[in-house]
C-alpha cells in the first residue's frame, strides 16, 4: 500500500506527503495545520523570525493540531551579502529606483541585519521541539544534530544533488528531501553554484535513491496522484508538495499571488536572482524580466531581497502582479483546487487510482 512507506511510519502520518515550507510570510499556522491535521506533515518556515516568533509560531500551530508538524530554517551560507558601505548601497538601489517611484514609495534605508541570527532561530526551534527540524542550504553542525536526537526530534535536510543528499547522510541527518529543479522557490545548493546542478527530479530521485540508505523525499514537478505515483515508483518514500499548498486559501500568499496560479501566465516561470539575490524559481513577470538586465549591477542577497520586500505592501494595495516576487514551480499548470483539505483528499484519491491501496 503506497501510504505506508518508511517515511509516514516514522513521521505517523497517514500519507507520506509533506507541504513544503515556504519563507517570507509565506507559510501560515492555518495551512501547517490543516495538512497535519488531514494526516501529512505540516511545514512552516520560519527563516524570517526571531526567536520570540518561532516559539509564539510554533504554540499558535499546536493550538490547531496535536498533530506532527516541522519548522523550517535556512542555514547561514558563503552567499550571504556583507553589509554594504553606503554609496554601494546606493550603487545597489539604482535598479529598483523607478520601481519605488511609480509606486509612491520612498526607497527602503539600509537594514543592518535584514535577519535574526540563526543561533537564536536555532534554539528557538529546539526549544519549541517540532517532531521535525527541516533545513536548507547546507548540513547543521553536529552539536544541532546530536541535540535534536536528544530532544527526539527528526531532522530533514534537502539535497539539489547525489553529494549534497551523501553529505547529509554522512552527517547523520535523519531523511532528506531530493528537490528537482522543477520545483519552485529557491534552489538550495550547498556544495557548489546552483546553476552546476539544475538536475529534473526524473534523473535526481532514483539515483539519491540508489546512493543513500536513509529515507529519499521527492520535490519539484509534483502537483498531483500522478507525481506522487511517478515519485514513489522512482524509489522515494514520500512526497514535499510546495506549489499545489501555496494556491490553496489556507497558505499566507497573497490574493494576487494564488490568483496568478491559475492563470495560463502559470506555466511560464522560471529560474532568477532577481526576486533575492539567490537562484530561485518564480513566475515570469515584468520584474523578473527588466531586472535580467541589470544582472552585473543587482546587489544580491540579503539586500536585494530586502528591495523586492520593500515593493511588496504597496504592490499589493494597488493591485500590481507585474512587480511582485510570484513564487511558483513547473507544475504549475495542474492547479486545480484552492481548499488544502480539498487537496489532500484529490491528492489521495489520485494515487490509489494508480497504485491501489
């Protein structure tokens, strides 16, 4: 029976589907829990709070479920931007001037820490002690690792490559998720540019799957029974499902957002730094494609992140798509329900029609 694999044993869920974590205020309590509650694995990222917040998140979600959940961090990386000297940040802004200005909007000042430290997240998520830890961008330490097998905390790490998902076996992780370059959102290489390794989950899954002993989580490209079924006959014990959860009312995207799901301008997405400063997935829009061309002048990440934040309240209130960060992964196009218990039971329904149950 295709629910049970290794991965809903030891996560108890009644189906191996996990809902992708999503960053920026993206993710929402009411969507991590209807997932857990209906029998996947909830996920919540939690990369854009401090402490205080992770803790207060985390409680607001055990209101809703007594269900397994997990709690996502972005893990500090050698791409991160140095704070910038003030005619450099000048220098940085200049792209995104007449952005600010059609809008009615003052240019942001600089931020001096656009994060909270990740040792605070850190601590906050082992203190709120999720049944999972998830993380991307690379492998934590292995006094993070040894603490959450103490707290019986499962840790899932994301691997864009074969020596990415090795690396997280090597380090004791518990699961990993093997994310095709299908998928949506950033694209969390850890060992070498991300460009180097845009591997389609068709070739990445069965050969993470053939070089790892512990349990293989398939990602990108899956929307509905038939990528569930197609993952799982490829060797995965399980499902991260990211663009199909993000449409649905429950998630903590925008109106504007989830409308542009379920538009023919859906299937048209693709892979930039304009939105961050980090390689990721999102649909085409005029911000991605005027910002193309300033490549050698955008300053990266966090900063550029931070612009593109800036745009977003104004954006929204006038109604304006074309200059919003639209996340989105390639399976777009399959969208079909916007209710995530609504989902789930279709994303059940599909996969026994394939594999039985």
């Amino acid at each position: 029976m295709w629910r049970d694999t290794e991965v809903s044993r030891r996560l108890q869920l009644a189906a191996p589907i996990i809902q992708g974590p999503f960053g920026s205020g993206l993710s929402s309590v009411a969507l991590t829990a209807a997932v857990s509650e209906a029998g996947g694995l909830g996920s919540f990222g939690v990369h854009h709070l401090d402490g205080a917040a992770i803790g207060q998140t985390a409680a607001a979600i055990r209101a809703r479920t007594a269900k397994p959940f997990a709690l996502n961090l972005w893990l500090p990386h050698p791409s991160e931007q140095h704070e910038l000297e003030a005619d450099e940040f000048d220098a940085a802004l200049a792209p995104f001037r007449p952005y600010f200005a059609e809008l009615g909007l003052e240019p942001p000042p600089p931020a001096a820490a656009p994060w909270p430290s990740y040792e605070e997240q850190l601590e906050a998520v082992l203190q709120a002690r999720p049944a999972v830890f998830s993380f991307v961008y690379g492998v934590p330490s292995a006094e993070a690792l040894e603490q959450c097998r103490r707290l019986g905390i499962l840790t899932l790490g994301t691997a864009t490559t074969v020596a990415e998902a090795q690396a997280l076996e090597a380090a004791g992780v518990d699961m990993l998720v093997a994310s095709g370059c299908e998928a949506g959102g950033h694209r969390v290489a850890f060992l070498r540019p991300p460009e180097d390794g845009l591997i389609g989950g068709l070739a990445l899954i069965p050969q993470v799957v053939d070089a790892v002993r512990i349990p293989v989580i398939a990602a990108g490209g899956i929307a509905d029974g038939r990528g569930i079924a197609a993952a799982l006959c490829l060797g995965a014990q399980g499902v991260q499902i990211g663009t199909a959860f993000l449409a649905c009312r429950e998630s903590g995207a925008s109106e504007l957002h989830r409308q542009a799901l379920f538009t023919p301008q859906a299937a048209d997405t693709a892979l930039t730094r304009a939105f961050s400063g980090r390689l990721a997935r999102g649909l085409r829009n005029r911000l991605l494609t005027e910002l193309a061309t300033h490549q050698a002048r955008l300053p990266g990440y966090p900063v550029q992140g931070q612009f593109a934040a800036a745009l977003k309240p104004a954006a929204l209130a006038q109604g304006r798509d074309d200059l919003l960060a639209l996340w989105c992964g390639q399976a777009a196009a399959l969208l079909e329900q916007r209710d995530a218990g609504a989902l789930w039971h279709s994303l059940l329904a599909q996969t026994d029609r394939l594999l039985g149950r």
